[in-house]
C-alpha cells in the first residue's frame, strides 16, 4: 500500500472540471515510461514538478470519446459504438501522493484527421497537447485550461 491521490473529474463541452481529491493508501497504477521513446498513448495523465518535469504518467483510455458502447438486445450481437452530440461523464485518475509534486496535468493527443476517433491509429505523430491542469498546492483550485 501507498500514498496516492485520487482525482474524480468531470466533463462536459465546457471542459474538464475538478469534482473531488481525496488521499488514499492503496496500490497504485502501473506508470507508464515518462520517456520520449515511450508508445503514445491517446489520453494521460502526468503528475508534475513545480519546473514541469513529470514525476509519474498514467495512460488511461480516452474519457472525453465522443461515442458510446451500445450493447444490443438482439443476442449474439456485438456491442456497437454510436456517436454522441455533447459527450459528458465522469472518469478518475489515481496518482502517487509525493512532495514533489506541484499539479497534475491532463493530455490528449491530437487526432491526425478533425473527424478521426482518439485512438492509437488516428494519432499525428506529434506528442499529446495539455487541455487542463490542477494545482496540488491549492485545494481550492478548480483546475484552468492552458
């Protein structure tokens, strides 16, 4: 068991909004290499230093899709994906409580076309771009977009 912080963030097509952080001690997630060599990945989350170094990454499949799994009623047919006009939810990110760190910094790649999924395959090969982030000095933060 360790010290972690688990953020519960919302979204809508206002942005991503900070719901709650609560310190916890459990296992934490496997962390993903903060190298420049490492896979890309469509959506992460990397727990920072007050000189922007990241500390600890987290890749975590993609919470602001603009599609949704759709189970069938029919038997024996699979799950299908439908688009959706205004995406909204809610989704968790789980990093290591350390001193070190100063905020928390939400990225997602770029789709290499405007109307491709975020997925793997749909990616430029460009690095992901930061689209919020949430100060771990300030309790009160709500979290700005850069």
């Amino acid at each position: 068991m360790s010290a972690a912080i688990r953020f519960i963030f919302g979204h809508s097509a206002d942005g991503v909004t900070l719901i709650s952080r609560q310190r916890v001690d459990m296992t934490l997630p496997a962390q993903d290499p903060a190298s420049e060599d490492a896979e890309p990945h469509a959506f992460l989350a990397e727990l920072r230093g007050s000189e922007d170094q990241v500390l600890h990454r987290t890749a975590i499949p993609n919470p602001l899709e603009a599609h949704r799994e759709v189970f069938s009623e029919e038997p024996g047919r699979s799950i299908s994906r439908v688009p959706v006009a205004q995406p909204e939810g809610a989704f968790t990110v789980i990093v290591p409580d350390t001193p070190d760190a100063d905020h928390l910094a939400l990225m997602m790649a770029e789709p290499a076309h405007p109307h491709a999924d975020a997925t793997l395959a749909g990616f430029e090969g460009g690095g992901p771009r930061e689209i919020a982030r949430f100060s771990l000095r300030d309790p009160d933060e709500a979290g700005a977009q850069p």
